[in-house]
C-alpha cells in the first residue's frame, strides 16, 4: 500500500469542512456548505460543484485563509478551486419549504458552539504568555480587569483557541454568567434575520438583557460592512456601559482596520494584545502535545525537524500531526522520517508564500552574518561576503515568487551566476552544519518579520 494523494485531498475538504462547521451556525453551513459537492479531486486543484454562483463569493469572502490552509493553493496564493454551477433542478415548490424549517428552527440567535479542545489547558503558551495571562484574567474576572480584550494575531495562531477557552472557563467558574460567542458573519446572519422578522429590538433586548459576556470572534469582516457596523457598535457600547465583558478577535489590530474611528476607539479601550508565531521551543511542545492527545508516538527528534520546517501556523503543524496519525493508523506503521518527510511535503507543497521583498532577505542575512547590506548588494568577493551574498539569493529563490529573471535584476547578476549560487549553498548546507543553522535562523526571522 502506498500514500494516496487523492485520499489526501478527500480528507483536505472534510477536514475544511470539519474545521468550518465548528466555527459558522448550523444554519449558514446547510445553507452555504452542506449543498457543495467535490465534482473532481486532483493534487493540485480541486472541483466544486455549487448551486449557484452565490456560493463561490459567499467561500471565497468568508473563509479564504482556511481553505487556504486546508486545500491546494495556486502560485499567487489563491485557493485552486473550480466552481461549476449545478444546472438548475426542475422548479420544485419542495426545495424551498425544505430550507425554510431549519431556519426558523436555529432563529433567532446564531450562537457558536464551543469547541470543546480549546481550552486554556490545551493551549500551550511558551512565545504567548503574555496573551493567554490577559485571556485567563478576563475569564477569572469578566468585566472587571481589560474590557474589552482586543486579542489580534495573523491566521492559525490561536486566537479563537484562547476565545473559546474563555468561554469555556467563564461557564464552569461562573455558572451564573451567559457567554455568547459568536463570529461576525453569524452576527449578521441574526441581524438580517431579525430585520427579516421586523424583530431588530428582540434581538437588542436579547444582548443587552441575556447576555453577559460576548465572544467575537473574526471581527477583521465588520469591514465594509457599514450597514451592520453601526449595529455592532452600539452592542459593545451597551456592553462596556454595563460592564459585562466584551472579547474581540482580528487578523489586525484595531488602527489598521477599515472601521468607524469611533469604533476603532472602542476597541482600542482595553487590552490590545498581539498574538505571535510560537518559536521553535513552544512549537515543539505543541507538536508533542497534539500527537499526545491523538496517541501518537513522536519522537523529539522528529518533532523538531517538523517544527524546523512549519514556522508560520499553529494549523499547519496540527495538520502535520493529524496526517501523520492517520498515515501511521492506516499503514499500521511507526511515525519515521520518511514518513514525515512526506508529510511535510505534502503540507509545504501549498503553503502560499508570503510576500517577502528582497529587502527583508538582505537586511536579515546581513544580521545573521554581521555583514553590511551594502556589501551584499556589492560585488566583493572575499569570501567572508561571497557566502552570505550567495546565501540571500538561495533564500530569495525560496522564499519569494519571482522568476529567475527577476531575481537576476534584483540583484544585478547574470542568471548563470544566480544559479551557481543556489547550486552552492545547497551543496555547502549538505557539508557544513553550522552554515546550515545559520542559513535556517535567517530564514526563520525573515519570515517572522514578514
Ligand atoms: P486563529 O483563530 O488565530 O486563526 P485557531 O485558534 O483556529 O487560530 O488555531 C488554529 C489551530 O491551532 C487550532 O486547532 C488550535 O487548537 C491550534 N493552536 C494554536 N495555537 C496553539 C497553542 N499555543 N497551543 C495549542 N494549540 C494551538
Ligand atoms: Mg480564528
């Protein structure tokens, strides 16, 4: 039996939609999620069957970084997914009624169930301490330390995990409290909802008197959403009014987000706090503790190489961990470095990489070899500079988009010098274990800083 690609993808939907469903009312997901059906899966694309053209926007304005994470990605960083409209069944008067008891029945709060993994224990804070101390004080004393919590952070690091953990610890210590957590796109689900039903005041009263403590989870999508910004804003303000806690989360902080100056004041209020890619040591502990709760057997040897491998998202090296687990069930085998390996390149393979400018490489490989930029850019060849040039224009090959040509310009060499230099440093990286950690650390903080 070999590793199955396609099996792979198979798993790639699910587990989006497995993810997805977690996160969006039941509702949304049997209006937008559940009607798709997977038409054609290859390792590089993967096609969709939709109802009608609706659903497309609707996956791709809402929830592009998780089928980012979860799916093949294109070379511009686009989810490789085709769309095919169904062709419209016969007019059938059944299809509407069918559609309509769910609705009613969820009506009229489009709450988010907790997610029951993501609590404060099974959060590993090392890099993130600082985060998951404002989280656990907010939870220990809703309303009373930071409000509200403005918790921002780049995709897959965490900041749902911390904000279900607070709702899970503010349940069990204050029994009394009722937490709503919700994220924007139900929000407004139950806004038209009630605007819908003429019931916009039910659903005021609703937040201002049945409501203690409000989880939003993704805020970054109130943007350009003016019509419903207005609304949200005067819910925290009644919120903070009442001093019942508010926690927010965002892929930005507040002063970059397209809002209202007068919301952004508000959310600016309390606690901002940033939320950081885990460095190599609390990336480890949390690969060990993944494959802990899943029974599998890593070693640290093997949990390092894939840290090593897995800078930018919490997501990705639970993916790693979830792939290896189901490979070594399947296969019945050990988890070994080939096994990893392949893993690691399946997972890598769509990763979309970050816009990372010639600049950044160059001022990091300077630091990591206390050389000067200029020299860099120069055309010294002694040696103790000839390296770190070559070393930035292998890292530019990897970790940027460009063609040769374009790298040939940015650094004003021949294309054949270009490709030496590549040529080179893969050699010197295979003899030389020092220059090896140092070309990794570079890499490491370029991509931190990006
Ligand atoms: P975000 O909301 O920032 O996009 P999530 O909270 O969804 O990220 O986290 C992505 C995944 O990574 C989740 O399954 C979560 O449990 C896991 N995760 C993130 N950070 C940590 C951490 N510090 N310890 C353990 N698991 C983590
Ligand atoms: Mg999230």
């Amino acid at each position: 039996m070999t590793l199955c690609d396609t099996c792979d993808n198979t798993s790639c939907w699910d587990q989006f939609l497995l993810f997805i469903k977690g996160r969006i009312s039941a509702t949304a997901f049997g209006n937008w999620l559940a009607p798709i059906k997977t038409l054609e899966i290859s390792e590089s694309e993967i096609t969709l069957e939709i109802p009608n053209i609706f659903v497309k926007e609707y996956l791709l304005s809402n929830h592009k970084e998780e089928l980012c994470a979860f799916l093949p990605v294109t070379g511009q960083g686009e989810p490789a997914l085709t769309f095919i409209v169904s062709r419209p069944s016969k007019p059938k008067t059944s299809s509407l009624k069918a559609v309509t008891p769910e609705v009613k029945k969820e009506f009229p709060s489009h709450h988010i169930k907790l997610n029951e993994g993501y609590t404060f224990n099974h959060f590993i804070d090392g890099t993130n301490q600082f985060v998951k101390s404002a989280a656990m004080g907010v939870a220990n004393r809703p309303g009373k330390s930071y409000n509200p919590l403005f918790i921002h952070g780049d995709v897959g690091l965490g900041k749902t995990h911390l904000l279900h953990s607070i709702g899970h610890h503010v349940s069990q210590m204050h029994k009394k409290l009722r937490v709503q957590c919700i994220t924007t796109e139900a929000f407004i689900n139950d806004l038209v909802d009630h605007l819908k039903n003429k019931s916009v005041e039910r659903m005021k009263r609703f937040y201002r008197k049945e409501v203690d403590v409000l989880l939003f989870d993704d805020i970054q999508f109130l943007q350009n959403r003016r019509n419903f910004e207005e609304e949200f804003e005067n819910t925290i303000e009644t919120f903070i009014n009442q001093n019942k806690q508010i926690v927010i989360t965002s892929d930005k902080p507040p002063k970059d987000l397209k809002l209202s100056s007068r919301m952004i004041a508000r959310m600016e209020w309390g606690l901002v706090a940033r939320i950081e890619p885990p460095d190599l040591e609390t990336r480890v502990a949390i690969l060990q503790h993944k494959a802990q709760q899943k029974s599998l057997s890593l070693s640290n040897d093997l949990a390092f190489h894939i840290a090593e491998q897995i800078h930018q998202n919490v997501r990705q090296l639970e993916g790693a961990v979830n792939r290896l687990s189901a490979h070594s069930r399947l296969l019945d085998v050990k988890v070994s470095e080939e096994l990893v390996n392949h893993t690691l390149k399946e997972i890598l393979r769509y990763t979309p990489k970050t816009k990372i400018s010639i600049d950044q490489i160059l001022s990091e490989v300077a630091k990591t070899f206390h050389v000067a930029v200029e020299d860099l850019k120069g055309s010294r060849r002694t040696k103790d500079i000839a390296i770190p040039r070559q070393v930035a224009m292998y890292l530019a090959s990897r970790l940027m988009q460009g063609t040769l040509q374009q790298m040939s310009e940015a650094f004003q060499k021949a294309h054949s010098t270009v490709l030496h230099a590549i040529k080179n440093i893969e050699k010197k990286m295979g003899e030389d274990r020092m220059l090896k950690e140092q070309i990794k650390l570079a890499e490491q903080q370029i991509l931190y800083r990006s």
